[in-house]
C-alpha cells in the first residue's frame, strides 16, 4: 500500500437539515506512527461523514522539549512501526528508512505543528488532508518537518497551495504560538495518548474508536452517541 489518497470534505454538499453538526477534535502528531496507521481511516471517516461532523484538527506534542531528540534516541521505533504495520496495513516508504538508518534526523513535534498551522491558514477546512501530506512527507519520504525545503515540497504537492507563503508563515513567532496553543488545548481535552479522536457531547468529551478502528467502525460510534 503506497500513499494514502486525502479525502476533502468540503468538497462534498451539505443539506440544510444537516445544519447542526456533531462537533470532534482529532488529537494527532505529524511524527505519531500509529497517527499515520490510523490516518487512511479517519479520513475516510471524515469524508463519508462529512454532511454532519465539524473536525478540529490538533497536535498534541508527542516529541518536544527534552523528548526533541533524534530518531536514533528512540530504539523502540523500528519494533513498534513494524506492529503497526502488521495491524493497520500503513507502509513505512524506502526514504523513512534511510532516514532512520542515518538517525541524526530530530522529532521535534514543536516543528511539525508550527508547519501543519503554516498550512491551515491557506485552507483551515483542509487540515486533515494537510496532516496527512505531512505524515506521509515523513513516514514515506523521510523529510524532516523542522526543514523549509520540506514545506516547499509538501506544499507542491496540494492543490491550490502557496509554499512560500507556508514557508512564510511558518516563520512567524505567531503561527508558533498558535501551535503551542493546540498543545495546550489537546491537554486541557485530558488526551494522554496518539491518536485520539473525541466526541463533543453535553456530558464532556467522548472518545471514538482507537487507532485500529475502520472508517466504519467510526461511523457507527458516532450513530451510537
């Protein structure tokens, strides 16, 4: 299985009896594996759902502060992704090797959010795709997320995307901060692990499925809240 295609959405048409959406946060980290075994699946949920969900989009800061090291300080990376490959079918590409073989690549996920908001601001309604272009830039490709020239490529590959302007932005003290504030709100919503995807309700947040569940899995624990 090579790259997942994204799902837009928006692109789909909403009735106007579909006004009143459920609303959900999709708790993620561009260097999470099981975030990008997980990620075929929570688009195509979002898609097939796409006439009575409101996604939110977040990263929740796996790999920041101390944990900001390279792959090579992570020895259990290789056992898991093989795990995750077994049980969610993702395919880690030939470049993600070569970069884990090198190992000097660092996991900063204060990186990789400050550029998954760079990118939001060309489309906020294309944050789920633009989370996947970023995983699969990294677990197919091996380009570090801290690079510009990352952006750039990520960027060339999403229709209607201006990569200087995500390169731009991306350098902006302000788009940091507003990364920094999804970590911030990711913890406040009480997640503790990656992926996560919560449902809004009156009684609190809800979680629905985990990182194995299909799209329809999903979709019927929506219908069942």
């Amino acid at each position: 299985m090579g790259p997942q295609q994204s799902f837009r959405p928006e692109q789909l048409p909403v009735s106007g009896k579909d006004m009143a959406r459920h609303k959900l946060t999709y708790a993620f980290d561009a260097y999470c594996g099981w975030c990008y075994g997980f990620g075929p699946a929570v688009r195509e949920f979002a898609a097939a759902n796409a006439g009575r969900i409101e996604l939110t989009v977040r990263s929740g800061g796996l790999f920041t502060g101390p944990r900001a090291q390279p792959v090579s300080a992570y020895s259990y990376i290789p056992q898991a992704d093989a795990r995750i490959g077994e049980l969610t079918g993702a395919v880690f590409g030939p470049g993600y090797a070569k970069a884990f073989a090198d190992g000097t690549a660092v996991l900063d996920s204060a990186d990789a959010a400050t550029a998954l908001v760079a990118l939001r601001g060309q489309a906020p309604e294309r944050t789920l795709e633009f989370a996947g272009a970023l995983q699969r830039a990294w677990y197919v490709d091996g380009l570090s997320l801290s690079d510009p020239d990352t952006l750039r490529t990520v960027a060339a590959g999403l229709d209607g995307v201006d990569g200087e302007a995500v390169v731009a932005a991306c350098a902006d003290p302000d788009t940091r901060r507003e990364a920094e504030a999804d970590f911030r709100e990711v913890r406040r919503l009480g997640v503790d692990s990656y992926p996560t995807l919560l449902l809004h309700t009156p009684g609190g947040v809800r979680r629905l499925g985990g990182p194995m569940s299909s799209a329809q899995a999903l979709t019927r624990a929506l219908d069942q809240h």
